[in-house]
C-alpha cells in the first residue's frame, strides 16, 4: 500500500524555501521510516498536517530568532510517540487539542535528517505522506 502522494514527478523543492542559507540541511538524504510521530489536527492527517515549521502560526520573535536555521524550513517527526506526551504535557495551551498520529514515511517524499528521537524532513513540492492516524 502507497504511504505516501507527489503531485509532482519532479524532485523540486518549494519556492519559500530562503536563498541566503542552504536548505535542506546539508547533511539531508532520502531515507524512508517505517514509524514516525507527529502531532496533528485530524485522524486520518490531511496535508495541512505536514506543514513547515516556517508555515505554521509563531510569533515574529520566534521567526526572526530561527530564519537562519535550515530546520526551520523542514517538518518535525519523532521516533518515539514519549516525546509527544511530555511535550502535551509540558505545553498543553499549545498541544492540548491536537492528536498525536503515527504513520511511515517513503524517501521519495523529500531529505530528511534524523537527530536522537527528532527527523526533520523537507518535503519535494507538492508532496506528503498519507496514512498518519492515531
């Protein structure tokens, strides 16, 4: 079964992407992950719930802060769904309606860059995976 959808064949990157730094991080590749976790509004997770860190609401302070930061261009995803939890409970005016999906995630998606228990992926233009439920 497909995890996964490219409204694209080509392997472009989307135009917000900045200039002035490199994105994606340098040391991203294609790699594909059998379980990731991510937070979202919806179970099944719709596209909206794949967005860049740079595309969701944050304060200007915030933004001007992580502008320089590849990562901030990219999609969080964890390991392990422990992560989630702490962060729900240590933040719950900002985590507290949203559900926490799991699903897998297909190299043909974009470069992804996996730290400890956090995968940041920077998704190909007009592609996200499919299939992230609670």
């Amino acid at each position: 079964m497909q995890t996964w959808k490219c409204h694209m064949s080509t392997k472009k990157f989307p135009s917000f992407y900045p200039t002035h730094i490199t994105v994606p991080h340098q040391d991203a590749t294609e790699k594909s992950f059998e379980c990731l976790y991510r937070f979202a509004d919806a179970s099944p997770a719709t596209s909206s719930d794949f967005r860049a860190r740079c595309n969701e609401p944050c304060t200007d302070r915030y933004r001007k802060k992580h502008q320089n930061n590849p990562r901030f261009y990219g999609t969080s995803f964890f390991t392990c769904k422990r992560k989630l939890d702490k962060l729900q409970e240590m933040h719950p005016d900002g985590f507290a309606t949203k559900l926490i999906t799991n699903g897998a995630v297909s190299q043909e998606l974009g470069l992804s860059l996996k730290e400890t228990k956090h995968v940041c992926l920077w998704f190909y233009e007009g592609c996200f995976p499919t299939g992230f439920k609670v």
